[in-house]
C-alpha cells in the first residue's frame, strides 16, 4: 500500500511510524532529512516520474510513503499517482494556505485560492489584482516580489508566510510600500493578498454558501 501523508512542520508519530516501516519513501529533501530516511530506502522529488516509476515497480504488498506538503489533495501529488493507476491511502496535513489564514485570523471561506507553482502565474496574478481575498501558492520563479508587482498601486496588503510549521517561520503583514521593499524571502512561501488589512473588521467579509467568494470579471455567474 503507498501511503501519502501531508507535513506541514514537525512529522506526526503515524508519518515516523509508517515510514520506519516502509520499504520505499519518496519526499523533498527537507522532508526525507525531517524523517531520517536512508538514502538506499529513498526517493528524492523534485520530478516525480522517477518516483512514480520506482512506486510502480514496488510489489503489491509492499508499503511505501510518499511525502507531500500540506494536503496532499491540494494542488499536491495525489493526481499524477492514481493517473499512473497506483492506488493511495491519504493522510492530509493542514494545507499551507489553511496555515497561512489561521496565522492572521482571517477566514477562508470566502478567499480564491490560486496556484502560480509551476504553471502559467497569469490567471493567479490576474486574480489577486480582482478579488478582495486570495491566497496564492507560488514557486521559486513566481514569488512574493511578482506578486507585489503585478499588484501595484491597488493598495493592497499582503501576508508573507514562509517556512510555515518549522523552526524557522516567519509570517508579516506588509502594506505595499512595505512589500515593495522587502528583499529577504525564504522558500517555500505562500502569499495572502488582501483588500483588508487582518486586524480591520472588514477583511471578514461575508460567509456565502458557496466558498470562494466573489469573482467579479465573471460578469454573468450562469
Ligand atoms: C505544490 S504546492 C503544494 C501545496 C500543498 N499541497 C498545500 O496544501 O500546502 C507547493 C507550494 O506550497 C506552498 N508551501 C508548501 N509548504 C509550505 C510551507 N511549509 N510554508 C509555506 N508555504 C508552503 C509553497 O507556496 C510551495 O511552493
């Protein structure tokens, strides 16, 4: 059985005991040297067909763990696995964006979560200079500093938060020209562009049925 467990910080007991026992661990770096993972029992991600390939070859009932940040259903590995017919077990972590609104009490409900991580930035981009909340995943080549650019002069205000659940996070409230300045930004970061700042009221705006609040260039919601 392959296992899929999300960490976000400190591994939990069930990751350290399921990978002590797994014949095979796939995960970044950070997160095979979290767990003390032998380099003959491992697979380092970056790309994931090598991975993928060294899961497929496993016999049936090997058990194996694969090591995804946050949820592992959110914009994680989940996908690509059972598109190459392997079947998962899940155990989800706190998602980085989740981590990101509860350090600022902010609710979610009503943001646009958006992915710039290895991918086209333009609609993530183009969504926080529309919707008054969004969160955003980014990548070492879209980050903190284009996101600040390509939100210029709209007065928002942004929380950067890095390196969250480990030793060394860090999360700031910057206005723009703050965030204009800012030069020191750690990977992996996430990003929350706000209308509001965290301590004003109105940046809770309104619980809807439907999360993700409004999209206001979708003219005609039908
Ligand atoms: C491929 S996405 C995976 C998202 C993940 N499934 C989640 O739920 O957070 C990778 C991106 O998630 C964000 N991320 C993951 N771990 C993080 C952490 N500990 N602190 C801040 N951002 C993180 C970064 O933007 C990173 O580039």
């Amino acid at each position: 059985m392959i296992t899929v467990h999300g960490l976000l910080g400190a591994p939990s007991d069930a990751l350290r005991t399921d990978a002590a026992r797994a014949v095979l661990v796939v995960g970044g770096r950070r997160h095979l040297e979290a767990l003390g993972v032998e380099t003959a029992r491992s697979v380092e991600l970056g790309r994931l067909t090598p991975a993928l390939d060294a899961l497929a070859a496993l016999p049936p009932d090997a058990d194996a763990v694969v090591v995804a940040s946050g949820d592992p259903l959110f914009y994680g590995v989940v996908r690509r696995i059972r598109r190459a017919g392997l079947a998962v077990r899940v155990v989800p972590a706190v998602g980085s964006l989740q981590a990101a609104f509860a350090a600022v009490a902010v609710p979610w409900d009503d943001a646009l979560l958006v992915s710039a991580h290895g991918n086209d930035p333009s609609p993530a981009l183009k969504a926080c200079r529309h919707h008054p909340k969004v969160g955003v995943l980014t990548d070492p080549i879209t980050g903190f500093p284009e996101i600040v650019a390509a939100t210029a002069g709209l007065g928002r205000v942004y929380v950067l938060a890095e390196r969250l659940g480990e030793a060394e996070e860090r999360v700031r409230v910057l206005d723009e020209t703050e965030a204009a300045s800012i030069l020191d930004v750690a990977q992996p970061h996430v990003v929350l562009v706000l209308a509001h700042h965290p301590d004003d009221l109105d940046v809770l705006g309104v619980q809807d049925p439907i999360a993700g609040g409004i999209r206001p260039w979708q003219k005609d919601p039908a």
